[in-house]
C-alpha cells in the first residue's frame, strides 16, 4: 500500500515537474526585438537643441507584450525613459520619439514577467554636418616604389562640434579606397609596423580624388646627415682641437 501511494507521489511530482518545465526553461529569447532606425554606427547633425530621434523597429512576444519603453541614460532632463505605446498584443510596430544622445535601449516585458532588450549606439553631433562625402583611391608604396599591404590608413575630419573618423587598409597591392570620409580638408594618418608614421593635412574635391602615400622605413637617417659626414664632422673637430693646441 505505502510503496502504491508512494508511486502516485512520484508520478504526481514528475507530472508537476513537466507542467513547470515550459515555465522555467521560457526566457527573454522568446521576445524578439528588431531595431530598424536607427542602424548601430550611424552619425546625426543637429542645429537645434534639444534634438529628437524616432526610434523605430518592430517586436514580437508569443506571450503577450506587457510594456514597451525605451531609455537613454538621461535622466535629469526628463527624457531618461519613455514608454511607448499601448493595447499590446504579440506583435508592435515600434515608432517612439524620444531625446537624442548617443545611444537607446528598446526594454520589453511580456505578459508571463520575462525581459528582452536591445541597445543601438551611435554618434550625435550639435551643428552642421561636414561638406558631403568624398571618394579618395591611392597606393601606399615605399622609398623605392614598391607597394606596403595592411597598412592603416585614417581619414580625420575636425570641426568645431564634430570629429569624424573613417579607416581603410591597404590591399596585397598596395591600393587603398576610401568612400566614407566626409568633408573636402582631411588629417590622413598611415601607419604600418617598421615605417614611420605618416600624417598630412590634404584637401580635397568629392571626386576623382587620387594620393599616393610615401612611407619611410624606422631608423631613416636625418636627409644630409649620412656616415660619411658623420665621420667628415668628427675628423674636423679632431682638426681643430689640434690646430688650437699647436697655436697655444
């Protein structure tokens, strides 16, 4: 009898432990988040401040959204969190205006307590943007002409209220592209181990823009200063001091 009650008490368990199972295994996977607007990277230029953005993705919860808002880590100003929305089901269309800075986060809970997020970051600038993009192709070659791969090649463009940074590498042949540089005066930078680092102020049209970059091994002598007039230097102090000596 006892081993016949203990049997339906451990069938009563494991039918518990499979009813729960669902539950507990259940996690913020099930919430799907897609953030189209705005992209991770993207650079902003705004005139007026305060400036806003429109967040807007689209998300689903099999098991019912609860609450939908979104944060940017201000929260002083007011604007730290908005919630968005309202009369959720299991699918939202997302388009939320919310104080721009540099990054929002999209925090949703569904009906059952579970939490999914996802975070977008990129760049706010207060002012004009920088004149348009320009298109910039070269080659990154030694002394002797001959082609330098993988080296660094940076695109810098400096504003009052911005920094803009675009980087490229050299191919096996030396060429390099560079499509995404914004504005017309650029501060290039290449840098590639066992050369010196080059860095040059360059302007530029936003077109058919073609620049050859020199670079020169580490340890490059001083131009006019080789070991034959290191030597000539030396024997003519040696000179002197003798000359002086014999005068004396």
């Amino acid at each position: 009898m006892k081993s016949m009650e203990l049997g339906v008490l451990l069938i009563a368990v494991l039918l518990s432990a499979i009813a729960i199972a669902p539950l507990v295994s259940a996690d913020e996977k099930n919430i799907t988040i897609n953030i189209t607007y705005p992209e991770e990277g993207d650079t902003f230029y705004n005139d007026v401040q305060p400036a806003f953005i429109f967040v807007q993705g689209i998300i689903d919860a099999p098991q019912g959204i609860r609450n939908v808002s979104i944060t940017n880590g201000v929260n002083e100003s007011g604007y730290g969190e908005v919630i968005c929305g309202g009369n959720y089901s299991t699918h939202f269309d997302l388009s939320c205006k919310i104080f721009m800075t540099d990054h929002v986060t999209i925090t949703v809970e569904d009906k059952l307590g579970f939490i999914g997020t996802e975070r977008r970051n990129f760049t706010n600038y207060g002012g004009p943007p920088p004149p348009g993009t320009i298109w910039v192709t070269g080659r990154i070659v030694d002394s002797k002409g001959k082609p330098i791969p993988n080296a660094s090649v940076i695109f810098e463009t400096i504003g009052k209220n911005y920094h803009v940074t675009a980087t490229t590498e050299s191919g096996a042949d030396g060429l390099y592209k560079m499509k995404k540089a914004l504005g017309f005066n650029q501060r290039i930078t290449v840098r590639k181990e066992g050369y010196q680092t080059f860095v040059r102020e360059v302007s530029f049209v936003p077109y058919d823009n073609q620049f050859i970059i020199t670079l020169e091994p580490q340890g490059t002598s001083v131009p006019g200063f080789t070991l034959v007039s290191a030597i000539s230097a030396i024997l003519v102090s040696l000179f002197l001091v003798i000359t002086t000596r014999r005068i004396r």
